[in-house]
C-alpha cells in the first residue's frame, strides 16, 4: 500500500532563477526569504524523507478538456521560459518519471467523476512551475518526478475529484510520493508601468489590502492545520483571484483527505510580494498515522 509522506504548497516565482545580485537589486538590498527557504526545504525534507516520488500540481501547464499527467520514463533537455526568458534561460533538466504511476491515475478517472489523461510525448512541454522548484529541490537526487496540469475549465470540484483520483492511484501503489502544489495565493499583477515600484518582497506591496488579509488568513489557517476552513471559504478567496483557481493546493488536498486533513503547516519562508501577488513556502509532515485517505465516492458528473 502507497502513502503520501509529505505535502507542500511552494512558491515557483521567476525571482528565484535570477542570480543573487539581481535579486538583492529587486528586493531593496536583500536576499528574498524564498531563495533561503527553498534551501533549508531541501535540506530538511528533500535529502531526509523517505520518499520515491514527486508529484507536482502545475499551476502554470493549462490544458481544456482533460487532467493531464506525464507518464514518460524519463525527461532530459533545456528549458528557456516564454514568459521570462531573461530569468530563465537554457536552464538544463534531467530527472526519471514515473510511468506506472501516472498511468494508473486514469484508472480511477470515471470513479471519481473526472478525466486524467496520462502523456509521454516526448516533445510535451515543461512549465517553469515544476522546472524551477526541480531546479531547487531535485537536482541531484535520484527521485521521480511526474506533474499533473490544471485544467482550465474546470471547477473546485473538479480540482478535488482529480485529486482524489491521484490519492486513490497512490495508495494502491507500492509508492511512497511527496506531494508539491506550485503556485501562489492572491495572484494580481500590477499594470506594467506601475510594476516595477512593486518588485520587493515586503507584502505592502501586494496588489490590495483585501488580497493580502485574505492571504494572511488562510496561512494561519494552514498554520493550525484548519484546512476545512480553507476549503469551506473558497467562494471569497476566489475573489482574490488566487492563481489557476488554487487548483494546486485543491488537487493536493483532494489526494489527502480534504476537510479531515489537519496537518499543520510549517513555514519555510516568509509571506511575501511578487509585483502584486502572494508568494509563500509551507509544508505539511504527515501526521502520525498517515494522511487521511481520499474520500472513497462514486460522483454523478
């Protein structure tokens, strides 16, 4: 039987790929708590835990009709953003998938009420949203890594349902898997010819008052290991626009247990700005006995 042995919600920001004098330039001569966190995330948890594979909610790969998942057997090349090609540039990977793995995951697709479509093109794209938190966390260690897109037009119902999908495939594995949703929280940006007075991380500079307290909020409810609050209150988050729908953090959930989760978040960086949105690093140990399972439903679509 497979277990997820940890979960994350992490920032991927473009910031954290320039090179230290760039970002001291960007951040009023100091280094951004994102880069110092990923550090000690990996010395932490990523070099001590016991795990066999990385699973990463994208929240920057959009698809339309379908959940995808990677199912290569391996991923080699360069990556040069289209976004921000100045920050991240020829940025060289090369880590195993886990093709039994992600290809059970459609297995329990029409249980659940969902469709997951897994890939192994050799010429599907990467998203700065896995590359970058690789870049920091899994170069060099031998581990899996599998990503799963958001889908555009789907719902936050929609994002637990392929999570659930994805916790039930797990845990009818011989996988041990580390969960991370990359994406932000309130997720605004500034208009161009205001964004560069917004570049520094101090969250006074988040794009609205009502976006930052709603951020602040749900970091002391992930904090106390309130997730169903999270969960019950996502109509008013969604008015701050947090990134893709918070479908990272919705899947991550869904494969966990939802509104029975009640790990508590340790902060692995402090809460702060990229020109408009909410960056931050919290991780989630699993608790003594294991996450909850996912919830075992049958759902009319």
């Amino acid at each position: 039987m497979g277990e997820v042995v940890g979960a994350a919600l992490l920032a991927h920001v473009p910031t954290i790929m320039l090179p230290e004098d760039i970002r001291y330039e960007l951040n009023e001569g100091k280094e951004i708590s994102l880069v110092p966190g990923l550090h000690r995330l990996r010395t932490e948890v990523m070099e001590t835990l016991d795990y066999d594979t990385v699973v990463v909610l994208d929240s920057h790969w959009a698809t339309t009709v379908e959940f995808v998942i990677t199912s290569h057997d391996d991923r080699e090349g360069f990556y040069t953003s289209e976004e921000l090609p100045r920050g991240m540039s020829a940025v060289p990977y090369k880590f195993r998938g886990d093709r039994e793995l992600a290809e059970s995951v459609a297995k329990y697709q029409e249980k659940n009420g969902t469709w997951i479509t897994p890939i192994d093109d050799e010429h599907l794209p990467v998203f700065y949203a896995t590359i970058n938190l690789w870049d920091y966390l899994g170069k060099g260690l031998d581990k899996r890594w599998v990503s799963i897109s958001v889908c555009q037009t789907a719902t936050t119902e929609d994002f637990l349902r392929a999570g659930r999908a994805l916790g039930e495939a797990i845990r009818d594995s011989d996988r041990k898997v580390l969960l991370l949703a990359s994406g932000a929280l309130s997720h605004t940006f500034y208009p161009l010819r205001e964004l560069r007075q917004h570049e520094a991380s101090d969250p006074k500079h988040i794009f609205s008052p009502g976006a930052r307290a709603a951020d602040e909020e749900r970091i002391e409810w992930f904090k106390a290991g309130d997730h169903a609050r999270v969960l019950e209150t996502m109509p008013e988050f969604k008015k701050y626009k947090p990134e893709a729908n918070f479908s990272h953090y919705l899947t991550m959930i869904g494969a966990i247990g939802e509104e029975a989760v009640t790990s508590k978040g340790v902060m692995y960086s402090e809460y702060e700005n990229s020109v408009g949105t909410g960056q931050v690093h919290i991780y989630f140990p699993k608790p003594e006995g294991g996450f909850p399972l996912p919830k075992d439903v049958v759902l009319e679509r």
